[in-house]
C-alpha cells in the first residue's frame, strides 16, 4: 500500500480542484487496481500532462529569456530517450549519405 502524507523532497502546495464525477469514479477504480492514494494518482498524472506540453514550456522559457530552465528527471529522461532514437535513426545506412 502507498504511504500517506506529504512526499518527502522537493516543496508541495495544496490543491483544490472540481471533477466531473465520471472522473472521480474512474480515479478509485485506479486507486483500487493500482494500489496507490488520489495524491499519487494526481501527482502522476500532471507529471505526465507537463513531459506531453513540455516543448510549450521550453517555448514560453524562451520568450520569457529564461535561459536556465530547470527540467523534471521525466523531462531529461525523456530528452535523452529523444536523442538516442535520433542518433540510432541517423546511423541507419538508408539515412547516411
């Protein structure tokens, strides 16, 4: 079973949200099968929301001038996992020249 409390780390706030109730319902089926708290649950959905949007952070960083953009471990992962598949499709012999 998950732990509760406050995760352990870097700052937290509180948030207050509405959901339709469709959600909510399909939130404890998920708690349920996957054994883990709504803050869990939460926690890792809007982690994956900013790695899908991440390319709009990086652009609203660069309007902004603001060079030294903190990424998330996901988001450097995820990066990283980019530019190995890039390297690896630029090593094909149909993409050489």
């Amino acid at each position: 079973m998950a732990t509760r409390g406050r995760p352990k780390g870097e700052d937290t706030r509180m948030l207050h949200v509405r959901v339709p109730v469709r959600l909510l319902d399909q939130l404890e089926t998920l708690q349920f099968v996957t054994k883990r708290t709504t803050s869990d649950v939460i926690r890792q959905s809007l982690e994956t929301y900013v790695q899908l949007h991440g390319n709009l952070l990086t652009e609203v960083a660069k309007a902004r001038g603001e060079f030294q953009r903190t990424y998330t471990p996901a988001e450097i992962d995820a990066i990283e996992r980019a530019q190995l598949e890039n390297e690896e499709e630029a090593d094909k012999p149909e993409n050489r020249d």
